[in-house]
C-alpha cells in the first residue's frame, strides 16, 4: 500500500525519453544535471528549499513510466503536468499521507486537466516552507484509483529502490539536479 509515498506516472513506452523531458523541463525551471549518487541526499524534504533533486525513472510497465523523488512523501504536481504537455501524453500526480486517507491526486492529458483532488496548504513542514497537498478522502482509497488507472509499483518509492528494490522491468535511471546559482550562470 502506498503509505507516506508519492509518484508521477507518465503514459510512455520509454523512460530514456521521459527522463530527457524531465531534465529538459527542470533546466527551464533553473536546474543543472549534476553527477551525485543516489544515496547523496541534502535531507530537505520541501522543493523550495532542496539545493538537489534526485530522481528515479522506471522502465516503463503496463505502458506507464514511474517517477520518484527523494524524499518519498511529496511529488511535483506542476512537473507532471509540464511532461504531460511536453511529451503529448497522459500522466498521473499521486502523493498518500501516513493514514492512507488523506491524499492528493491528479490526471493529466495534454493541457487538460482530467481530474484533481488536493488542497494547497502553506506550510513550514519540519522547519522547510513548502505546500502540502493531502486532502481527507475517505471515501475513496489510494489503492482502488491507483488499481483502477493500471498504475505500476504502488509499494515502491525512492528510499525502497535506494535500498536495493528493483522495478521488476528493470533498474531504474538516475536524474539529480542542482538549483542554478549565480555563480554557476
């Protein structure tokens, strides 16, 4: 069960591409590709304040591409709607709460927005400003959509594959980039 997790999920048959689209959308927004490990992590968990962002690119399955970020608790609902646009496709914006009741959620096709449940809350989560988008949703569960869309890996997130678990179509790409400095310019 996707617990305290989150994912983008992009209609796609080649995660090679989605990751070019996602380094080329993070350059546009002030993002260097860097050379860092998995496993070297700022450990800032809102992207406002995250000097890096690591990424995992899953192979595709079942004809989705899955994304993780580090941490496992936020994805980037404004990201997936930028590789929905750039790539023609569909994608999926899903972030679960501890209690599996609270959620958010997002399906994208081209520039139109197919369906959202979330609500922005500004936050100093931990200390670090950011939006939280959990909404209690009861009634509907992470798993019934998520099965219900055909959505790949619901158990999986960054710090599982850190850890050593493998998407069974094969290990993941690496993508990590760097808030653009003035010096780096």
């Amino acid at each position: 069960m996707m617990n305290n997790s989150a994912a983008m999920y992009v209609a796609h048959l080649d995660h090679v591409a989605v990751a070019a689209a996602l380094a080329a959308i993070l350059a546009e927004q002030g993002w260097i590709a860097v050379d860092r490990p998995p496993h070297a992590i700022s450990g800032i968990i809102m992207i406002p304040d995250k000097p890096y962002r690591h990424f995992f690119i899953a192979p595709a399955t079942q004809g989705w591409v899955a994304i993780w970020e580090d941490p496992r608790y936020f994805a980037d609902r404004n990201l997936a709607r930028a590789l929905t646009a750039r790539l023609h496709t569909r994608s999926v914006w899903i972030e679960v709460g501890g209690n599996g009741v609270s959620w958010a959620r997002g399906v994208y096709e081209g520039d139109t927005v197919c369906e959202e449940r979330f609500e922005a809350v500004e936050t100093t989560f931990y200390g670090e400003r950011g939006v939280v988008h959990l909404a209690f949703d009861p009634d509907s569960l992470p798993e019934e959509w998520i099965s219900q869309l055909g959505l790949p890996y619901p158990d999986l997130h960054y710090e599982a594959i850190l850890a050593g678990a493998i998407p069974p179509a094969g290990p993941p790409l690496h993508l990590v980039v760097q808030r653009r400095t003035s010096a780096a310019q």
